[in-house]
C-alpha cells in the first residue's frame, strides 16, 4: 500500500507562482505514473499532469502546458508541480496520484491540496 502526502497549497495573486508536493511513502513499484489532477465545486476532477517511473516522461494538460511543470526526486519520493504565471481558473484542490504502469491496476490518492488564485 502506498500513501501519499501533499503539500504547498494556498492562496496567491493572479501571475505568482506555487509549487505543490507529493511524497509518497510505504510501497514502491518499478513502473508508475504519478502526477496532479485538480477539481472544482461542481465539476469533475481533471487531469492536469503526470510523470512517468523510470524514463521521467512527462504530459501536461493543454490548458497548464507551458505554465507548469512537473518533476521528481527519487531519492526524496518526491514529486513536484511547479506552477508559474497563475490564472484564476487554475483555481482548485490539487490531488496528487499514483497509478501502476506495469500491467497491474492499482490507484492511491492524496487527501489534497487547496490553490486558490485570485484576480
């Protein structure tokens, strides 16, 4: 079972940056995706970004790409989403995700973490 843990949420101004954190702790798996989706009162949970155990390759939703960037420390289990040039709409909880990527299914999330930017 694995845990994840956000962190680096909060309120900013319209173009300030944020950089949110997930450390994921207790078991480990050789093929996975983790990454960031977001959501809104009322809508569903959108994907946002992901990065990819072992080669670090990387996809961004549209309307981030450019913006945000994602990385990871292996050594901390850590990944980070960098976020710069904010915009109201980028307003919501962050969740941060693993997904196995070795053919066996298995999700976990982390409980979330609040963005919000005003105008």
């Amino acid at each position: 079972q694995a845990h994840l843990v956000e962190s680096g949420g909060g309120v900013v101004q319209a173009g300030d940056s944020l950089r949110l954190s997930c450390a994921a702790s207790g078991r480990t798996f050789s093929r996975y995706y983790m990454g960031w989706f977001r959501q809104v009162p009322g809508k569903e949970r959108e994907f946002v970004s992901r990065i990819r155990e072992p080669d670090y390759s990387t996809d961004y939703s549209d309307s981030v790409k450019g913006r945000f960037t994602i990385s990871r420390d292996s050594a901390k289990n850590t990944v980070y989403l960098q976020m710069n040039s904010l915009k109201p709409e980028d307003t919501g909880v962050y969740y941060c995700k693993l997904d196995r990527a070795d053919g066996v299914q298995y999700t976990c999330w982390g409980q979330g973490s609040q963005v919000t930017v005003s105008s």
